[in-house]
C-alpha cells in the first residue's frame, strides 16, 4: 500500500487535460491505452483529464465487467449501438 506521503500534490507534479476529440469507440479505447503508457514513460505526468465526445451511438464496458445484459446485445443486433470495450 503507498503511503500518504505518494499521494502528495509534491508526487503528482503534473498532470495533463486533454482536447476533447469527436471519435468512434475502438479509437477512444486506443487513445486512453495511449495516455496509459505515456504515464508509465514520463515521470512527471501522472494525471490526465479527458472527456469523451463520441461518434456514434456507443456503449463502453469495463474491462472488469464479465456479463453484457440481454437488452444491450438485442440493441447491438438491432443496430441501435455499438459496444466497445
């Protein structure tokens, strides 16, 4: 567990805010796996701030999230969205 001290506004010495980009979900996805190893390359950067601006009608599923509910797939298959994760 890290201490109190790595959380420090000292630890977090710079941070990043992201131009908001009209994008289609597996580019959203591929952007944020972007910014994630860019924290791992840079010391100095270790928060982003983006906000998604999305092109299309899509629903993003947590990495973590195993079960996609029925209405969801049925919406998929009546192309009213698309999933990506």
């Amino acid at each position: 567990m890290k201490s109190e001290e790595s959380f420090s506004s000292e630890a977090l010495k710079e941070g990043r805010l992201i131009e908001t980009i009209l994008l289609n979900g597996p580019m959203q996805m591929a952007a944020d796996e972007i910014m994630l190893d860019s924290i791992h390359q840079v010391a100095d950067q270790s928060i982003f701030l983006r906000f998604y601006q999305w092109d299309g009608t899509w629903l993003s599923i947590g990495h973590n999230q195993k079960r996609i509910s029925r209405k969801w797939l049925n919406l998929v298959k009546e192309k009213k969205i698309k999933i990506v994760r």
